[in-house]
C-alpha cells in the first residue's frame, strides 16, 4: 500500500507514453514542437511495463495510459498488451484525443482497456479546427461511434471550458447524453505552463456550469463514478466524487450523464489518489506542482527492483497536500509534456 505523508492511499498511475501529438490545442501545447523530447529520452515500452508492474506490486491498482496523443506511438498496443498482462492491476483505461480512435477501438477493446477518455472540446467543426490547431471533428466523432460499438463504455468525453471560447457549447455537449451511453465531464480551465489564452480572463468556474444546466435541464446528484446512478430520493450529498475528481449528475430521462471537475474552485486535493509518469520517467506527484522524482536514471543505471521500490514510497510519501493553481502559479512544463 502506497500512502503519502497525509495518510492518502495512492492506487492511480496515469502514464504519459509521449510529449508528441498530432493536434495543437491552445492550452495544453500551443508552441509547436515546444519542448518535445528526443528518443533516447524518451522511456521504451519495456521500461513502462517494469516501472508499473514495480507501482501495482507497491499497490497501484488501476493506470491511465496518456499521452500527449498515446495513439500516435508506433507499436502502442504491444505496450497495451504488457500493460494489461500485469499482475494485480484491476483497471486499464486510456485517454486520447479521438482523432485515430475509430482505426483502434476494436483492438484496444479485445486487448483489455476498460474504458476510455476524449478529450473534445467543441461540437462546431471551425471551432474545432481552430481550438486544435487543424483537427478535423468528424474523426473523432468517428472514433466516439466505433467506441460504443465495440462495447468501450462507459465512454467519456472530457470538455474544458474556456469563456468566450467554447462556453457557448455547454448545453450542446449535456445534450449528447440524452440518447447516447456517454459521460459529459465540465473540467475547469487551469492555469498549466504557458497558455495559447490568458487563463484569468478564461476561467469559469464550475458552479456557474451548473447553474446553466439546471435552468435547462432537471438535473439529478448521481453517486458513482464509473456507473453513475441518482442518488435516494431525498439525499443532498455535495461532497459526492466518487472513486475520482468529478461530480456527477443525470439529465432526468437522459441515457449518459453529465460531471464537473474544478480543481479551482473546489478543489479535491485532499483525496487526490494519483501519481502520474511522465514520458521522460519522472514520477510526478501533483498535477499543479513542478515536484518531480527521476525513475529513468536509477533504471537505466540498473537499480534493483527493491531499491526503485524505495524510490517510489520515498516519492509518494512526499506527495504535496494540494496543488498551487488558487496561487496563480503556472507549472513548468506544458500539459502535452505531464500527460492529460
């Protein structure tokens, strides 16, 4: 069991495999090319698998494979395939940004991913294109169908909102789970690195969301993450996040619900269960602090399993309390480059 000096239990491993991708959103890398690792730098699949398999041993029980875009990476479901062979690890999930998806639903599905995420942040294909840097939208709404085709649910779809960008969208992005088994998340806007808009003048906070949606929709307080269901009737129970960051809720009637996430306004730090490995082997213990710990040197030096293993608890028991986004202090590195 991994437990940090704030008596956390640790079990979430979110593994970024590569700082590159194949879109340039305006928040997570708006420099093209910007602080992107050569190869050698860069963690091999068999050094991943090690590094993980030495985590769930310690008890990690579930790992995110991330990128910037994991689906880009040659070869990505021979490390699929080790990552799902592991021992002990209970849940194996992937975020990606939908673009390759649809060419990689099936497989990803019969290789033992349980569920996946999307990162999607506009409906309107100008907007779309703008706000990545030249996607195309029906890619990924492609790669959504093929997903629930093959049975990757629940499915969900990641949208940050930006005022004055994409806040518009709100509504239309609740509306898809009216008729579709999938799970709208609201993430506020962070202030991470160095930013294709000025984060202050951007930022809405997730309460503002909610008292949209609720003067157009009915919306119920839901109590599970993974399958999120209404709560008792009568039950008020705010501080709800279940095994995760969000709050769940359902439009009454709908098939999918809808989540909030606000790591500014109501930030859930003191729950936080996630470590996250960077594609350059630096275990990374906050999303909003430069804290760093080096895995690959000790590794490529040949350190024993027992001694990465110290490493590691070492690492984990000074995981800081909280992040320092309230403080308006940027992280050093571009999201692309920690891993979504």
């Amino acid at each position: 069991m991994l437990i940090d000096n704030y008596q956390r239990q640790v079990n979430y491993l979110r593994i970024s495999i590569t700082d590159m991708c194949n879109l340039r959103c305006l928040y997570c890398q708006p420099k093209p090319e910007a602080g992107w690792k050569i190869h050698r730098e860069i963690l091999r699949y068999e050094e991943i698998i090690k590094l993980a398999s030495l985590m769930v041993q310690l008890g990690i029980k579930r790992i995110r494979v991330t990128g910037g875009e994991p689906l880009i990476k040659k070869d990505v479901l021979l490390l699929i395939k080790g990552l799902a062979r592991i021992d002990g690890l209970e849940e194996l999930t992937l975020t990606t940004n939908g673009t390759k998806l649809a060419q990689f639903a099936e497989q990803l599905k019969e290789n033992k991913v349980d569920r996946i995420n999307i990162s999607l942040d506009s409906l309107n294909r100008e907007r779309y294109s703008s706000i990545t840097g030249g996607g195309n939208l029906e890619d990924v709404l492609a790669g959504i169908d093929e997903a629930l085709s093959v049975g990757l649910v629940p499915l969900k779809i990641n949208m940050v909102v930006m005022k004055g960008i994409n806040d518009d969208e709100v509504e239309s992005f609740a509306r898809l789970t009216l008729d579709k088994p999938v799970i709208v998340r609201f993430i506020e806007f962070m202030p991470i690195s160095q930013q294709g808009v000025e984060w202050d003048e951007r930022y809405l906070p997730a309460y503002i969301l909610k008292q949209r949606l609720s003067s157009n929709f009915e919306i119920i307080k839901c109590n599970s993450v993974s399958h999120p269901v209404p709560l008792p009737k009568g039950r008020e129970d705010n501080s709800v996040h279940g095994n995760g960051p969000a709050e769940y809720y359902q439009i009454k009637g709908a098939v999918g619900n809808i989540g909030f996430i606000s790591p500014i306004s109501d930030h859930f730090c003191v729950s936080c269960n996630r470590l996250r490995l960077t594609p350059d082997g630096h275990l990374r213990l906050c999303l909003g602090q430069d804290a760093e710990v080096d895995l690959k040197l000790p590794l490529r030096q040949g350190a024993t399993d027992e001694e990465l293993q110290r490493i590691i608890t070492q690492a984990v028991w000074n995981k800081p309390a909280g992040h320092q986004f309230q403080l308006d202090r940027p992280t050093g590195r571009q999201m692309v480059a920690i891993g979504g």
